[in-house]
C-alpha cells in the first residue's frame, strides 16, 4: 500500500528528484561558493619594497605572487616540483607522472587535443574568481560537458549487465516517481490541503516531470529516445525498462545528482589543458619561480620568516618579510619549523584525502560513432566512470578518462600499475564491448602517491554525517589566521569547501586581504 | 614551464625517444619521511635520521621483497611498501649514505603514560635493544629511543597481530614478535612506549 506522504515530505521529494536550487544555496550558505556578489577582488597597498617568500606554486601560490608583484612586492615562490600547478595537473605527450612508486612518462600522441587532466577538470560556472584570472590572464575557455544523456549507464545487476543509455534509464526513472507522485497525490490527507487549482497545477508538473499519459500512468516516453525511425518513418518507441529493474542499481540517487551543485551546468575548461590557467599565471610571475626547491624548515621571527630549502643537493636560506604557503598541511607536519602548539594540533587534525584518475589513448573515437560527444558514462564497478572529450570533435583518436574514484581512491592506487589497466579494460568493455582492442597508452595517477602532494584534497570534517563541529571550526580559524602575523597557510585546504580551485583562490585573497588591513592599520 | 632536462640513463627506463623527458631518482623518501628523515606523523612515516645502516638496509630489503608491509590490514606498511619495491642494491647503498648525512633529531614526544609500569615492562626488551633502547647490531635489534612514539605504537600492534613477523624469512621480526606477547592490551604499549621516550629526555 502506498504510505501516506505529507505535503512537506512530497515537496522534498520533488526537490530530491528534480530540483536544484537547495544544493546550490547550500554552497553559499557555506561562505563558499559566492551566492550573489561580484567576483573576489583585492585592492592592496604599495608593497613599498616589501618581501614575501611563497611556498608552493598551486594555484594560491602563483595567485599571490601575481597580486603581491602587481602591488610591487618582492616575491619568490619555492616549488619542491619540477613544474608548478600541483594539483592543476594535465598530462599529455611525454609529461613525467611523479608518481611515487609508479612514475610513468606520458605516450599519447603529440597533438595538441590529446590531454588528460588528472587533476582539476571542471571550472562550475558560478566561480567567478577564478574565472576571472581567466579572463585576465588570457587562457581560452571552452564549454565542459558534464551531463550528456546519451551517454551509458551499466550496472551488473540490471538487465543482465547490458549497458542502457543514461536518457533511457532516467527518463523510466522520472516516469514511475512521477506515477507513484501522482497517485499519492490523490491517496493521500494533505496536512495542508491544496486548492484545487494549486493541486492541478501541481500534477500537471508532475506529469510534465514523468511524461505520463492522461490516466496518470507512465507508458514509456519519446524522451528515451527511439529504436528506429522518427526522421523519414515514425519512431518505434524504445522499449519499457521494468521499474524493479531499474531499482536494481543503486544508480537512481546518483545519476539524479551527479549534474546538480556545482557539477551542475554550465561548466567550463580551458581550452588545451586545465594546465593552461598555471600557464598564464607563468606568463606573469614565470621569473619568480624557483624549482626543484623542496622546504625543508619554516622559522617564523618578529621581524620576517627565514626559510629553508634544498635544491641541487645543497640547503639554501631565504629570508623575507612575510610567508604564504599551500603546502599540504600533511607535508608541513614533517617540515622543521616552531609553529605554536595549537597550530601544530590543528596541522594535525587535517587529514588527506584519496583520488584516483586513470586515462587511455583511443585509437579511434568509437563513443563518436554512438552519438557521443563529451560526457560521462556511469559504472556500477569500480572504475565508476568514463569520460569522453569535447576536445578533438571527429579527429581520428582521443583521450578518455577511465576511471575516476574521488571518495575512495586507496582501491586501485594499491594495485600495481598492470593490475590498475587491466581492471579499467575488465571494467569498460563492459560498456564498450571492444574496448580493450580500441585503447591503449595508458595513464593512472594515483593522488595518495604523488610527489609533494600525497593526497588529493584536505578532509576536515570526520564524518559527512556530522559535518563541521564546532572542535573543527576551532583548528580551521586557528590555520587561517597568521603565525606571529608573518605565516599564512593558504590553498583549497584552508577553506570550509576543499576541492575547489575557486577556494584556493578565495584563500588566498583572505589571507592577503587579512594582511593589507594589518599593514594600513599598523602605526607609521 | 617545464624545464629542459638531461637524459639519466641510470633512472629512466624508457630508452627510446627518452631525450629531453624529465629526469626521475629514488631520493625521494624525505617527501613522506620528512625534512631529513625527521618522521611525520602527518603520514604515519617514521623518522629515519640516525637510523642504523644495517637496519636501514635490512627493512628495505624487506619491503622491497614483499617480507614486510604486505599484510593487507597492514596501512601504514602497504603506503611504505611499494616505496622500496623498485629499488636496486645500488639505490639501497646510495640511500644509506645519503641518509647518513642527516641531521639527526630526537622525535618529539606525543603519548604519554605510566612510567613505573612502563619500566617493569621494558625489563625483558633491555637485553636486546640496550637499557637506554640504543640498539645492539650483534643481536640485530634497533635503537628505539628518539624512534617517533606513535610509530613504536603502531608496530608493536602489529607485531601483536600478526601483520608484521609472520613471513617465513622475517627471522628478526619473527624474534621480535614472540616478544610482544607479553604486551596486554593498547594500555601496555603505551606505557613501554611512554618508558622508551623518558629514554632519550
Ligand atoms: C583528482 C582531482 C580532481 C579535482 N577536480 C577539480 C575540479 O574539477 N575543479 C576544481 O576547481 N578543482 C578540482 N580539484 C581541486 C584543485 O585541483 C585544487 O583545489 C587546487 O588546485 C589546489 O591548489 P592549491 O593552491 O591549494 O595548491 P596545490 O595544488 O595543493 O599545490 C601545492 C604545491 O606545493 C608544492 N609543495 C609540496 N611540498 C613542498 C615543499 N616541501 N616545498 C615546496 N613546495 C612544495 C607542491 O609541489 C604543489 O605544487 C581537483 C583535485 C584533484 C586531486
């Protein structure tokens, strides 16, 4: 029987099916994700000679030396790596994947559509910050595509393992909830009735949500696409997938989630590379970069920070007004440095996260010859997800992503490098059918592992369940305010929403905002 | 902007087409260790300055043939094992005098706890690893003082349970392992670990 469902829990459920605007205010009430406002700009005072040392060149680093050099500051930025951008990471022909334990060198081809970011990937449309050093720095963008319906969803349990194009299995999905919405609708005692015109309005968009029929019945739907025909003959309507097959995969919630948010369109990419933002940053602050400078040792004094680092086999000195670092708080733990007790404790409390990317060369744009043009095809396994490119339309080959775990990402970095592609090829020929036959060259970056990063993202919180806790909240205030007035941590990691290239940048200017006010409030 | 690099024929095993690729060595442990093999507690990786050669020598080879850190309950050791699964004698050699150089710090103390009953704990551990936990290279044990607490913690867990002393040819850490059985409980190792550190105040 169907249970009675109050107003207020249909309305939820109409939001969870369907509706967005909860999970993007959500970002905003955050402090994150700007709800209204205009781009985070800074206006600092002269630099008047004024010296800043950088560790790290992430996106935070490089930022901060752009906006302190554009003042007239002095700025050097140490980078451990032999290239800047950390987790801004493109691979493409011949690129060294420091990865330690597995470092590999990029085969694809060299042409300039054959990338893979394994690193950042999405620009949201809402990021205005970062969107902005865009336009500024001149680095071309280009439409991302998330969402594409067209695209596969396979799952093991349902019908046998055969792959269903996402627009088939949603649109079934939409169809029975809107059946099921739509009966409830008259089975039920309202807590508040609705008048009789709110109620028809109401199952008119129900109906508009499932395609159902007149009787309120869903019957199947045009909207999954035809069989055959529709452009010269009519169209034979695909065929019904059952609603218990279809609740055989856990899919039903991700799939209806997967393009809200901030993974909602419209999303961008630079067009080349998501390395391309490091590079116009570069082309600005290139000269202030130092290499292959690993920190070793942080002192923060009253007057400045002296800080230690090695590079060709010799410790050098640097000593400068003041320090911003995007090191990993995880790294900076095993730095020498005389930080204060309760900064330590909240380095500490910090805890890395796991990501694991993987990308093939494929011979030929097979996906292309299925109608498929960017997107994500969603796995039940796993490899979870592959990605096909905007970049390349119709050119001969490209390069899709072949796996993706962002929240557990330990499965397959602990695989050796040969049990990693073979459990891609085992997973996507589920989907692609000769898969193993139209890919080669593989990539796999495991983010646990990677040289200077060891890890993907900062987790603060212990449990999703219980979000922020105020203990959290503590140590999160304590690494955002400055050490002595002299030493900032910056980067994505010192923001309530990690992840994000738009927070590192945020950061960033919180930390130089924080700093100006100081310097125009401090006595002559 | 990546910059021109030489060939390392040594390093690189891409023979063909390898000119101008980024250069690679194996001196990468002090990312995970710390500057100058210090430890870091941030990754569970322990401090190695000041670590004897022989046993430097003795746990890599270990790692690097599967004989420790491939239990798979063991975390910490399956982060450290593929570390050391590529590397060559020459590397291990080249390794050992580079961590010979470094400046040796006694960890920092994080755990504290009964150090009476820490003491009559530590009584039988004395005859291999030295009253003062200084080591002793004829019976193969290591230094445990100035070793980073929470690291000690975590071995002798394992040691307990069965993750690390079990392979067939881990002679030494199967010695070591008859030793923990004396241990009861999270309570013990605390306390003889909370003893070992008031070793090297
Ligand atoms: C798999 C994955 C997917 C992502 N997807 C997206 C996405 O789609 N969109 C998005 O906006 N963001 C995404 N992100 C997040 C984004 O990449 C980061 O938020 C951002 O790049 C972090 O920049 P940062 O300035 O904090 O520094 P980081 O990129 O963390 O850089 C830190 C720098 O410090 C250097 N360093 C480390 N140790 C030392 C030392 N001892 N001395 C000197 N230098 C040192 C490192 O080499 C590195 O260059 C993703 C991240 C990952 C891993």
């Amino acid at each position: 029987m169907v249970k009675p469902v109050s107003r207020r829990e249909f309305l939820n459920l109409l939001a969870a099916a369907g509706g967005a605007g909860a999970v993007v205010k959500a970002g905003a009430a955050l402090g994150i994700m700007p709800a209204d406002a205009a781009a985070s700009t800074l206006d600092l005072a002269a630099g008047n000679g004024r010296s800043a040392v950088i560790l790290g060149g992430g996106i935070s680093g490089l930022a901060t030396a752009y906006e302190l050099g554009k003042a007239g500051w002095d700025c050097t930025i140490l980078e451990a790596s032999h290239r800047c951008g950390g987790r801004i990471f493109t691979v493409r022909h011949g690129t060294l994947i420091d990865e330690l334990g597995n470092r590999q060198y990029c085969e694809f081809d060299d042409e300039p559509h054959m990338y893979f970011n394994a690193g950042a990937a999405r620009i949201p449309n809402t990021h205005r910050t970062l969107l902005g050093y865009c336009k500024k720095l001149g680095v071309e963008l280009e439409i991302f595509i998330n969402e594409n319906k067209t695209c596969w969803v396979q799952d093991d349990a349902m019908l046998g393992g055969k792959p269903v194009r996402n627009i088939e299995y949603t649109t079934h999905l939409r169809g029975f909830v809107a059946e099921m919405m739509a009966k409830a609708m008259h089975e039920t005692d309202m807590d508040e009735p609705f008048t009789e015109e709110e109620a028809g309005t109401l199952l008119g968009m129900i109906r508009s949500f499932g395609d159902l029929s007149e009787d309120n019945v869903y019957r199947g739907s045009s909207n999954a696409g035809y069989a055959s025909g529709g452009f010269l003959s009519p169209g034979v309507q695909n065929d019904i997938i059952a609603f218990r097959d279809l609740l055989k995969t856990p899919f039903a919630m991700r799939l209806l989630s997967t393009n809200e948010g901030e993974t909602g369109p419209i999303l961008l990419q630079p067009r080349g590379g998501m390395d391309q933002i490091t590079e116009g940053f570069l082309r600005q602050v290139g000269d202030r970069v130092s290499y292959r400078a690993t920190v070793a040792s942080i002192q923060v004094r009253d007057d400045g920070v002296e800080v230690a680092y090695d590079q060709d086999g010799a410790r050098r000195q640097i000593r400068a007004d003041y320090c911003f670092n995007c090191i990993p708080t995880h790294l900076v733990t095993g730095l020498d440095h005389n930080f204060p007790a309760d900064y330590v404790r909240a380095l500490k409390h910090v805890l890395r996260g796991e990501a694991y990317k993987a990308a093939f060369q494929a011979k030929e744009r097979f996906w292309e010859k299925q109608d498929i043009y960017g997107g994500i095809s969603w796995m039940n396994n796993r490899s979870q997800q592959i990605w096909y490119p905007v970049a390349g339309i119709h050119r001969q080959k490209g390069v899709i992503l072949a796996a993706y775990d962002y929240g557990g990402g330990m499965y397959h970095t602990r695989m050796t490098q040969q049990e990693r592609v073979e459990a891609h090829l085992a997973d996507g020929e589920k989907v692609h059918a000769d898969y193993r036959d139209l890919v080669e060259k593989p990539v796999t970056v495991g983010w646990h592992r990677m040289n200077h990063m060891l890890g993907c993202s900062a987790r603060w919180r212990r449990s999703f369940r219980e979000g922020w806790t105020g203990e959290t909240e503590q140590h999160y205030r304590t690494l955002q305010a400055p050490v002595n007035g002299r030493h900032y941590m910056i980067g994505d990691q010192i923001s309530m929403r990690s992840a994000w290239m738009e927070s590192a940048l945020l950061s960033a200017h919180w930390a130089m905002a924080d700093l100006d006010r100081r310097l125009r409030n401090a006595p002559a | 902007m990546t910059r021109l690099a030489l060939i390392c024929l040594l390093c690189i095993p891409f023979l063909a087409s390898a000119a101008e690729r980024e250069p690679f060595d194996d001196r990468y442990c002090t990312t995970c260790h710390g500057t100058d093999g210090r430890g870091n507690e941030g990754v569970q990786a322990p401090r190695l300055a000041g670590m004897e050669p022989w046993y430097l020598k003795r746990q890599l080879e270990n790692y690097r043939d599967g004989v420790r850190g491939a239990h798979p309950d063991d975390i910490e050791g399956l982060a450290m094992q593929p570390m050391a699964a590529g590397l060559t004698d020459e590397s291990i050699q080249d390794i050992i005098e580079w961590a010979g150089g470094w400046n040796y710090v006694p960890a920092e103390h994080t755990i504290s706890g009964d150090l009476d009953a820490g003491r009559a704990l530590y009584q039988p551990c004395a005859t291999c690893h030295g009253a003062n936990a200084e080591g002793n290279e004829a019976l193969g044990a290591p230094a445990l003082a100035g070793q980073n607490d929470w690291y000690m913690v975590t071995q002798l867990r394992n040691f307990l349970a069965g993750y690390r002393g079990v392979h067939p040819r881990d002679v030494y850490g199967a010695q070591m392992r008859v030793m923990t059985t004396g241990l009861n409980g999270e309570n013990d190792i605390n306390n003889v670990v909370a003893y070992i550190n008031s070793l090297s105040d």
